[in-house]
C-alpha cells in the first residue's frame, strides 16, 4: 500500500489538466476584476468613512459601482449592514415581492434558511413574519430524479401570475448538482419565453468566479451573495451584495433601510478597504479553494468515499459533498477538519440548534471570521443520508495538510 504522502502527490500529479482550467478562469476573472478598478478611479479617499446617516459617501457609491461592472449590472448594493446571505436574499425577495405576487422555486425546496422567509418552515412566529404570511404565493418545480432541472415542468409552472423565480446556483443541504452557468441560461430562457415580465432571482452563494461568467450574463435579472463566502476573499468582516437591473436593487435597498432612503444612507463603519481588498483578492481565493475542492474529490473517490462532484467534473460552486450513510463518521470527519484549523483548532465540535435549520448541525469552522465559507470549513445536518460539506481554504496548502490529517485518520499505512 502506498503512503498517504504518495497518495496526495499521485492525486495532485493526475489533476495538472484540472488544475490548469482553475487557473485559466482566475487569470480571466482576475483581470476584469482589475479593470473594473482601474475603470472606476479607485483610490485611498474611497477607503475613508462618513459617520451618522451615511449620506455622500463616495467610497460606497464608487465601492457599488466596482462590484456592478464586475458583474455586469445596472446597479450593485455592497453594505456591510446584510447580516448574512439569507438577510441578503431575504431582503431582493420582501423588497421585489408584495402581497399577491408570486414566487416560484425553480429546484425543488431552497436551502434549509431560506424555506423559513418564505414560510413554508418555521415556528407560527417566524411564518407570521415570512413571505407567505404577507401574503405572496409560494410554489416549486420539483427536481427530476431528485437531482435535475424538470424543464418540462418548468414550463408548466411559468405563466403571467408568475412574478419571480428563484434559482438555487449550489445545492446547499441537499445531493442535487448545483446548477452551471449554463443550466441558468436555460432556466432564464425558459422562464422569459413564458412570461417576460418575470423576474429571474439567482442566489448565487458559493458560485461567485468559479466560472468565467456570472448569472447576469446569461439571463438573470437580480442575484446576490455573502461576503463572508467567495466574493469577500476571505478578509471582508460581514456583509452581502445584490446585483441587477437598477429597479430591483434599489427595491431591495428600500427593503434593507426604508422608503425614502433606499442605496442612499448607511454609514460603513470603516469597512470600504476590507470590501475593495476583498473583491481584489476574491478570483485567486476561490481559485485555491476550487483546487483543495477537486484534490479532495480525487483523493476521496481514491479511498472509497462516496463524493461529489467527481473531480473531473464541470464546477459551478466551492463546495464537495461526502456522503457518509450514518452519523458518526460525519460527525468524526468535521472534528477532524476542526482540530486542522488555524483558530479554536482544539474544540471539539457537536451537533447542534442553529437558528433557521430544522435539524441539528455539526458544524466545523476554525476560522478567521466566524461563519465565514470561503475558509476551510465543513458542516452538515444530522439527517440521512449523513452527508457533510466541504467548502473553502484560503490557500491550497490548508486544505492539501488536512487532507493528508484525514487520510492518517480513516487509512492504514
């Protein structure tokens, strides 16, 4: 039996093809990420701060119009006032839909946080305060086989009451494939040739530069996304943006201040850098978690896992699944991507409560900002089929390390 060191250097020396693709899309993304700079006239006055209201704040207005070219949108709203991504798309869906309208979930149930705004989970509270109980229709298209788009059905679903979709990039607590660019394209295809008034919402958490191409490009009207996963670079401190077609932001923003205020107040708290820097660094971070991502595929196809993507497959977001069929070897995987981690690496991680999940967690995240996964992390919810997700690292070298930990752990020399 070869050594775990030969394993890993085996898996990295068979992956060249793989890993030469990843670097060709963060060159790509990178560069139009600097341009996008050097476009705007970035300079230090736009990383200074006002106080009270936020009004004239030119870092944030220069910050907004950054982000919007780099995704080529009407208009951006970066603020560090999201409290997380389910605030962040809670606030496009409440701003963009009022009582009556309807929205309609492209791929089956949306991830776990999501299915309490909208309402169909939840304590009688949290649905009293959800989508549905302001009033706004709520349906699914349910997955084909589970784990593919039903387009047939989509068509069915789609009409003129229909006033906004929701397309899911990545799979969150599920096995169904997270979506491809050019599954979205389809999807918005679809949709527009139903009804052209309707909107095309993507929540495109863990997607941000993985491809060369994003949501907006191929279709969609309005998405968003964290700042503690990709599009931060790991530095950004908390925060989410929304981008889109001007109308829909600035809807969202009146959402997340008030009528009357919208995109125009918010004091920054002296975030503008974090937020320029991390954008910066962003193509080159979620470039190092793609590859540690697809050395984890072929090490853990290699050993027997059941994995996936493969890793020779297409990739849409930063995230690997391992199914594990039970529980304990979930929970012994996130203790041991814990004890691996730069910051709390000696706790021990238990299944838990989390508020806007409907089954306990594991959760294992030594990381810088809490919460943040775009850093080596990996969670799961303690139900069948016991599965646990690996996203992140904020360079290849973290994640090569733990790998190698893991395999000293499940694998005899």
């Amino acid at each position: 039996m070869i050594t775990n060191k030969e394993l890993v250097k085996q898996a990295e020396k068979s992956l060249v093809e793989q890993f030469e693709i990843i670097d060709e899309i963060r060159d790509f993304n990178q560069e139009k990420v600097l341009n996008a700079f050097i476009e705007n006239k970035v300079a230090p006055e736009h990383f200074y701060t006002v106080s009270g209201y936020g009004h004239d704040d030119l870092g944030r207005e220069v910050l907004d119009r950054v982000f919007a070219d780099v995704f080529k949108a009407e208009k951006a709203l970066v603020r560090v006032h999201f409290a997380s991504g389910t605030h962040t798309l809670a606030c496009a869906l409440f701003g963009n839909l009022k009582y009556g309208d309807k929205l309609v979930s492209v791929a089956g149930a949306p991830y776990d946080t999501m299915q309490e705004v909208i309402g169909v989970m939840g304590d009688e509270e949290t649905k009293r305060a959800s989508l549905i109980g302001n009033g706004v229709l709520y349906d699914e298209v349910p997955l084909l086989n589970g784990s593919d788009i039903d387009f047939e059905a989509l068509e069915q679903k789609i009409d003129e009451t229909v006033t906004m979709v929701l397309i899911q990039r990545s799979k969150g607590y599920s096995t169904r494939k997270s979506l491809t660019i050019e599954t979205i394209e389809k999807i918005c295809k679809v949709v527009k040739s139903k009804n052209p008034n309707c909107i095309c919402f993507v929540d495109n958490c863990y997607g941000e530069f993985v491809d060369t191409k994003e949501p907006l490009e191929v279709g969609a009207d309005l998405m968003a996304g964290s700042l503690i996963k990709n599009a931060g670079g790991g530095i950004v401190e908390a925060g989410g943006y929304i981008a889109g077609k001007e109308l829909y932001v600035e809807r969202s923003a009146v959402r997340l201040t008030a009528p009357g205020i919208g995109s125009e107040g918010g004091a920054m708290f002296n975030q503008h850098r974090l937020m320029f820097q991390g954008l910066f660094m962003a193509p080159s971070v979620v470039s190092d978690a793609l590859k540690g991502a697809v050395l984890a595929s072929k090490i853990f196809d290699e050993i027997g896992y059941d994995s996936y993507p493969k890793y020779n497959e297409k990739r849409t977001d930063i995230i690997q699944n391992i199914t594990f069929g039970s529980p304990e070897p979930l929970e012994e995987f996130c203790r041991t991507v814990q004890s691996l981690s730069p910051v709390n690496g000696y706790v021990t991680p238990i299944p838990e409560n989390i508020p806007g999940y409907e089954d306990k967690v594991i959760m294992a995240g030594g990381t810088f900002i809490e919460g943040s996964t775009i850093e080596l992390s990996a969670d799961g919810p303690m139900r069948e089929p016991y599965v646990a997700y690996l996203q992140g690292g904020l360079n290849y070298a973290h994640v090569k390390i733990a790998l190698k930990r893991f395999l000293d752990k499940v694998r005899k020399v």
